[in-house]
C-alpha cells in the first residue's frame, strides 16, 4: 500500500464491509425462506443453482473472521442483520437464536476494538412478505418498522451507526425490471413502486430508530459514475435518465424530499397512489450519507423507445472480474456531487469498494497485487475528495471475506481473506497484508 491510516484524518475510519446471507449460513439457526433461496432454486436464476443455506459458515465462525478483521488493523465492521432470522415469517413472533446470535457478533465486535456498522436490510427478504407483494406493497414499511424495533431493541444501545437498507436501487430497480435479483421481475410497473416503497422502509426505519433513542443513523446508496458512450444528443438523453434512475431518483428523496421531475414523468402513472404524502416520512434527517462505488457506465439508448429501455457499456478501461471497469475518477466525482449537491451538512463515508478478481492460492499464500493496485487508487479519489473539502469520514473495503456473490454464486472473489468454499478455511491475502501494516497505529 502507498497509503498509511497517517495520510487520512485523525478520527478517520478503515472498515471492512459484509452482509448476512452472503456469509452466515441461512440454513441454521432458526432462519426463515428468504426469497433468495427460492430465485436460486429456480433453474437458470443463479450459476449451479448456489444458494447461501451455508455460504461460509459465519454463524459459527464470527469469532475467527472478527480475530481477522480486528488483526488487520480494522476500526470498524459493517454488518448487515437477516429479517429472516430475526422474524422467520417477516412479521409476529422472533427467533431467540437469530436474536441471540447478533446479541453475541455486537459484544464479540466491541470485545475486539472494532465499531459495529449495522445495516438492517441487505436484500433476504422473508418469502412470506414476498407472497404479499413483497416491495410492491405500501406494507412494507409497516412490517420493515417492526423488524427494525425487534433487532434495533436488541442491539441498538451498543452499536455505533446504523442505517436501514443496502443499496436501494439493487433492491428496486434491478431485482424488479430487470429481473437480474431476486425476486427476479421484470416490470416497470413493480420497479416504480419498489423505488418509492423502499424509500418509505427506508424513512419508517429512521423514525423506529429515533423512537429507541439511537443516533449516528445513515442512508447507504450505490452509485455508478454515468457517462454518454458518444456524442449523440440520444446518447446525451439516455445518460440523463440512466444517472436519473440509479443515482439522483434516491439522493433526491432521502435527501431533498423530492423526485427528480424528469424520471417522475416516466415513471408517474405507475407510482401508488397518494405517494406525495409518504415524501417527508421517506426524507428523515440522517447523521451521515454512505456511498457504495465500484464503477462507472457508458450508456446509450436503447432501441425501442420505452421507458427505461437504455444500454449500459463499458469502454477499454481495465476491467474486474465482474466486468466493470475501474474508474477511481468516479469515486471522486461522487463524493464531490454527494457532498456538495445532496449531504450538504452531514459527513460522508464510503460504505463499500472493492474488486472481484480470480484469487487463487499458491504456496499457502494469495497473491492479490491486483486489489492493492486497485485500493491505492480508490484511497487516492477519497483523499483527493477530502483535500477538496468534501467531508468525508471512513472507508470500508468490500469485502472482508470471498461469499456468495448473489446470482453469480461462488465464482466472484471480492475478500481481503480468501475463503475455500469446500473446507471453508480462511486464508488471509497479500492485500489483507498490505493493509495490516498501512493501517498499523
């Protein structure tokens, strides 16, 4: 590593970033169906039909992936809770395991140093909430609501910043119109009411969370970093609402209160009715903003004409093994738009980055030049976005361990620890080395 914790701001915040059904091992410990393991049970939905009923045994395991991230020098760990191991059924009686197990990963977090990072929802949907509707239903805030009072109430006096919801566009609009996440739609009608259903999750969790008397409480977007792929006035347009759907729809609610006017006029006659009233519950004031960055998009538009009908490419950049192209210029250019357009008074972190590549051991050891190369640029955007004004807080490198990579299953290697999935060793990577010293007190 070219940086050290040294070149960054005294309380400034290194992390290492998970989440629960890519980790723990759904298949124990009392957990409900997810709507995870139905999509992967459905042929052609997920690479060998892989699901996460054992992932990489975190249930079992957490005391020896907290010794990791706390020996690698890490302040903090963001984590994310399972609603169906909480709730099996999405709503009514819990499970003492699941709260009992998250009781056990907080204390076993602050007995090693390390600053818990919940975030509520990470995309397990309890399948019994999905056969009411799922995020299509105005519901859903109701019943996210109470998920949160239970595991807010159990661990919420311990943990130093939570936020609702991962990556809300994930949640709404890839897993409903385009039908690449689970549940796996493809309608613009459930995408529209997905994006403001989970906005008002999100702002119903806030104001749970503020009746508990938790502070320190955040909204984590991801983002891609949009571009024109020519000089086309077409191009031009398509890019807009591209930028206008992943980036500005969900800024512009948690932040500002409002919808952007352009994608508003796609999307109006597919929105609930009555969903102007939900805008103040769904812009709550939050302490801080998360980011989550990986890359940047070239898009055109598509051929048909249709509302959200856009190409996404990519130039010749270097790319990851998930296809995208490293682009450490967006990281800056986000942070930048982010502070200055949108968490105008609050810091920022960024709550995930990270690379996927095709780690392999060799001599007992993983030779990832690659994720340090890639980690030193990305470190580069943020201390150029401090150096700019930008109030940013904390970096959390996504992930701390290889995991079930969602409709990719095992294949995509994303840990600073290296994990094989068939004896489910642990075996830390140069890049986890790398950091152990740069981040060294």
């Amino acid at each position: 590593m070219r940086h050290t914790r040294a070149d960054f701001p005294k309380d400034f915040i290194f992390g290492a970033a998970t989440s629960s059904y890519q980790i723990e091992g759904h298949g124990q410990g009392g957990a409900g169906r997810t709507q995870w393991d139905d999509f992967a049970a459905t042929p052609g939905n997920v690479v060998r039909a892989e699901n996460g009923a054992r992932a990489c045994d975190h249930y079992n395991r957490f005391e020896e992936d907290l010794d990791l991230a706390a020996g690698m020098g890490l302040d903090a760990y963001r984590f994310s809770t399972s609603w169906a191991r909480v709730l099996p059924e999405g709503t009514g009686t819990p499970n003492p395991e699941g709260l009992d197990f998250y009781d056990r990963l907080v204390d076993a977090m602050l007995a090693r140093g390390l600053k818990p990072f919940p975030t509520l929802y990470h995309w397990e949907l309890p399948s019994p909430l999905l056969d009411k509707g799922g995020w299509r239903n105005r519901d859903i805030a109701e019943w996210f609501g109470e998920f949160t009072e239970v595991i807010m109430g159990r661990i919420g006096d311990r943990v130093h910043a939570a936020a609702p919801i991962n990556e809300p566009w994930c949640v709404a609009w890839l897993s409903h119109f385009m039908g690449a996440h689970a549940p796996g739609a493809r309608d613009i009608r459930a995408a529209t009411r997905a994006m403001h259903h989970v906005l008002l999750g999100h702002g119903r969790a806030i104001e749970v969370m503020r009746g508990l008397g938790m502070k320190n409480l955040g909204a984590i977007t991801n983002h891609e970093y949009v571009l024109p792929a020519d000089e086309s006035d077409e191009s031009a347009a398509a890019a807009r609402m591209y930028d206008g759907i992943y980036n500005r729809w969900f800024l512009s609610g948690i932040y500002s209160g409002t919808y952007p006017p352009d994608v508003l006029d796609m999307l109006e006659a597919h929105m609930p009715s009555g969903w102007e009233e939900d805008m103040k519950s769904i812009s709550q004031p939050v302490d801080w903003a998360g980011i989550n960055y990986y890359t940047r998009k070239l898009v055109s538009a598509g051929s048909t004409g249709l509302p959200g009908d856009l190409h996404e490419g990519v130039g010749d950049l270097p790319q990851t093994t998930m296809g995208w192209e490293i682009y450490p210029e967006g990281l800056h250019g986000m942070l930048t738009r982010v502070g200055q357009a949108y968490a105008r008074n609050i810091p920022i972190y960024v709550t995930e980055n990270g690379m996927s590549a095709s780690d392999t051991i060799s001599g007992g050891e993983v030779n990832d030049q690659h994720r340090i190369d890639y980690l030193n640029v990305h470190m580069d955007a943020v201390k150029q976005a401090i150096a700019d004004g930008i109030d940013v807080r904390g970096y959390f490198i996504w992930s701390l361990l290889d995991n079930y990579e969602w409709a990719l299953g095992y294949e995509k290697r994303f840990g600073l620890v290296h994990v094989d999935f068939d004896t489910l060793e642990r075996t830390p990577k140069q890049s986890y080395h790398a950091l152990k010293t740069a981040l060294k007190r």
